[in-house]
C-alpha cells in the first residue's frame, strides 16, 4: 500500500504547486458561464421584467372548413394552467353570410 500512498503524495504535491493554475482556469470557467447567463439574459431577460402573458399564451385558434351545406368553425383555445385545449364546434348554413357569422363567433369567444 505504501506505493499508493506515494503516487497519492505526488499527485496532492503537484496539485498544490500548480495551484494557481487550477484557480485561473476554474475563475476562465465561471466568466464564461457569468457571460454565457448574461447572454441568455439579454434573450429571455425581456420576459422575465415583463409582467404580460407570455406570446402564445391564452391564445384561441380559429379553423373555417367546408362541409355539404356550408361552413364548419372550429375555434380552440389554449389553457396553460390546466395544460389542455377547449374546442368548440360552429356550423355555418351555406346561405347565411360567412364574415357576419364568423364575427359574432369571434365576439362570443372573446366574451369565455
């Protein structure tokens, strides 16, 4: 065991010479996470002061398709709290106006 404990001498002593090294190279590594977490800052910093909701939160999908006899509107909105969407179904006869019944869709959603 004696061999161990020489070469584990060794290894303490010239860590302990070259500790100066080790410092600087570890102070090189906390700088370039320090810059690193600034950078990402400057990116995600903007979100984190603003006090809105975050882009694309509480956002609600609006989807028109045909079908035989008009239009179908599919409207989806987004919950992040409870981490599902809600999906509401709107049938739209083909002789009504479009723009007017899409309009009140809208309202009506805006009001949920």
């Amino acid at each position: 065991m004696k061999w161990f404990d020489r070469w584990f001498y060794k290894q303490a002593k010239k860590a302990w010479e070259n500790k100066s090294r080790y410092e600087m190279e570890e102070e090189v590594k906390q700088m370039k996470e320090r810059a690193s977490i600034k950078m990402a800052g400057l990116q995600v910093g903007t979100a984190m002061v603003e006090k809105g909701a975050p882009e694309g939160e509480g956002t609600i999908r609006f989807e028109i398709s045909s079908a035989v006899g008009g239009k179908i509107v599919t409207v989806r909105r987004s919950d992040p709290r409870k981490d599902h969407y809600d999906q509401q179904t709107y049938v739209i006869p083909s002789g009504e106006d479009l723009g007017e019944r899409v309009a009140r869709i809208i309202n009506l959603e805006q009001f949920r």
